[in-house]
C-alpha cells in the first residue's frame, strides 16, 4: 500500500473496540459532568495543537464524537496527514454538553498517539526522500489499533507492510530451521498456496550471505536482510542484483537510516515506527 494515498478506515469495523473504550472510561456514569451539568446543555469546543507535527485522526474524532452524540457538529478546515504547528485550531465541535466531556478523553487518546507514529514516520521518511527506498512499518503494533497505526505510518508518509499473517507470506529463522532450510520451507510454501488456491507473496527473512543465495535459488520474491552491516548489505544488494525486492531489517534507527537506504535496498522496516513512540501533545478546549 502506497503512502499519502486518500485511504480512511473503515472506522465502523472497529466499533466493538471504541464501544469498549467507552464503557471502560464511562462505567456506571460520568459522574463529574452529571453532577453539575444539565442533561440539556449545549457546548463548544476546539483541538488545540500544543506541540507541531503531523496530524492523525481527524476522521476518527469526528466518527468518535458523533457515535457519541449524533447531534455533534464538527467542522474542521484541516486535513489528516497535514504539518499542523503548534497553537493551531485543529477541528471545533458542537453538541450536548456531557457528551463532549465523555468524549473528549477518548478522542485524545487516539489522536495524540496516531499523531505521534505520523509524525515520527515523517521525519524517517524525509531523510530518504533523496533514495528509492520506502519506508516499512512492521506487525509491532499496539494489540486492537493495528489498523489505526498503520494508517497513521501511511498518513506520516511511509508505507505498509503486510497487515497480519493472512496477507503475505512471511518466512522467518524459526520457519526456516523447523522446516529444514529456505529452499524446503519455500517448496512447502507453494505446494500449500496452490492447494488453497491463494496467491500471495512469499517473503524470506535471510541472516548471511549464504541464505540469501539460497533464496534466490528458491526464487523469493522479496528477500530480508536481516541485521546485515552496511558492507554486507551492499554485498547482498549486488548479488541480489534486482532479480527481486530486497528489505533491511533488524535494529535500524533514525541514525543508520541513511545509509542503509543508500545501499540500493528496496525497503526498510522499523517497527519502533509504531512500538517506540512520544504522543503529540494537544488538548480539547471549551470555548
């Protein structure tokens, strides 16, 4: 899946877990708002952005608000995946009093996080822009928001990796060893594709020089190097010779990942994209 491309969630699919979330901070009564607001009052509120970066999660918030109350008006002029600084007005909402406070939290807590993997995502992308290289995210995501956070890497500028184990094969160390090595795994791998009537692409994950010989023997169609030095990638990169994808992966970060993208790879994957991340800061205002 490319990046910035105009994709939304389907945000529906995921109800069962944001009706969860409301129950979980709800329970038997927001009691604060309950306690001193009338059932019947009506109010304003604005994101404010406290902190510059990108922002993720506009659509959300505005599905979160009026799931809540479906009598919320919500406008904004800004877009998911824009450069929002800091003091910016995001989006103004208006509706039922209580239910904005009961939604408030919610909608931050998606928000900040989903902001803060776009944005560390755009700073990565943007130092390989001057490459061919496209910048991966990984399954490392927080259990029940995986589709979220991948939206947000693609919303940052990166791209997408598999989604799950469903949608792309995947051979890694431990399937290679029960299997008996990288050509009897990859054999084992089409028999049963051609069985199940699937077609999806086989990935090897390699850990030296000779692996990756034998995935090419094996006629992988994307081959990882896994954990390689720089000198080791570029051997690989030359051998490979784009007879199919290569991807580097294993430990790299903002600092190695420059020269990594300059040794010819086709991707990198980092999964600190998505399990290493510092929210951005912003809060909801009444007004």
């Amino acid at each position: 899946m490319s990046a910035k491309e105009d994709f939304v969630p389907n945000f529906s699919l995921l109800d069962p877990q944001i009706e969860f979330a409301i129950a979980e901070d709800i329970g038997d009564g927001d009691h604060s708002a309950l306690s001193c607001l009338s059932p019947l009052s009506r109010g304003r509120a604005k994101l404010l952005m406290k902190e510059s970066g990108i922002i993720a999660g506009i659509a959300l918030a505005k599905y979160i608000f009026q799931k809540i109350d479906p009598s919320a008006n919500f406008e904004t002029d800004a877009k998911d995946g824009q450069w929002i600084t800091e003091g910016s007005v995001v989006f103004t909402v208006e509706g039922n009093t209580i239910k904005l406070l009961q939604s408030e939290r919610l909608v931050l807590n998606y928000m900040q996080r989903l902001s803060g993997v776009a944005t560390k995502t755009h700073h990565m992308a943007q130092r390989i822009a001057h490459t061919s290289c496209r910048l991966l995210d990984t399954r490392k995501t927080t259990p029940g928001l995986r589709v979220l956070e991948k939206w947000a890497v693609r919303l940052g500028g990166g791209h997408n990796h598999r989604m799950g184990l469903y949608d792309m094969v995947m051979l890694k160390d431990n399937h290679i060893d029960f299997a008996g090595g990288i050509g009897p795994a990859v054999a084992q791998v089409r028999q049963y594709l051609k069985e199940q009537q699937k077609e999806l692409a086989i990935e090897v994950e390699t850990r030296n020089i000779q692996e990756v010989r034998e995935a090419l023997a094996a006629e992988a169609d994307r081959i990882m190097l896994d954990n390689f030095d720089i000198a080791t990638t570029k051997e690989a990169v030359a051998l490979i010779g784009g007879r199919c994808e290569v991807e580097s992966s294993g430990g790299i970060t903002e600092h190695t990942l420059v020269p990594f993208a300059e040794c010819g790879v086709d991707y990198i994957s980092v999964g600190a994209l998505t399990h290493h991340i510092k929210g951005v800061d912003m809060s909801l205002k009444a007004y």
